[in-house]
C-alpha cells in the first residue's frame, strides 16, 4: 500500500485551520476579560495562565 504524505494543507483545510485559530484567539481573548486561566501548550509541555490559575505543584501532588 502506497501511501503520499502531503506537506501542505488543502484549501478546505486551510480554511478549517484558519477558522480554529480565529475560535481559539476570541476564546483566549473572553476567558482573559473574566479573569479565568487558560491552560496552552508551550516547548511541549502544559502552561496554566491567568489570574486564578492554579499552582502546577498542587496539580501534581494531587495526581
């Protein structure tokens, strides 16, 4: 079975992608006004942001 790995997108893909990141930003965007925290990914591992973000060593101690 042949298999060809495309490297880039399709133009409904990059439609699709485009609109999640708009989704994603006006999210980010909204939970910052309520001053909720977000958890995003940075260098692969989890970041929780925000005023009320939980401190990562309880999240660890409770696992």
């Amino acid at each position: 079975m042949n298999v060809k790995l495309k490297t880039t997108p399709s133009p409904e893909g990059l439609k699709q992608l485009e609109i999640l990141r708009q989704t994603v930003g006006k999210t980010l965007k909204k939970k910052r006004r309520l001053g909720q925290y977000a958890v995003t990914w940075q260098d692969g591992k989890p970041v929780v942001r925000g005023e009320d973000a939980p401190d990562m060593d309880e999240n660890l101690l409770n696992d």
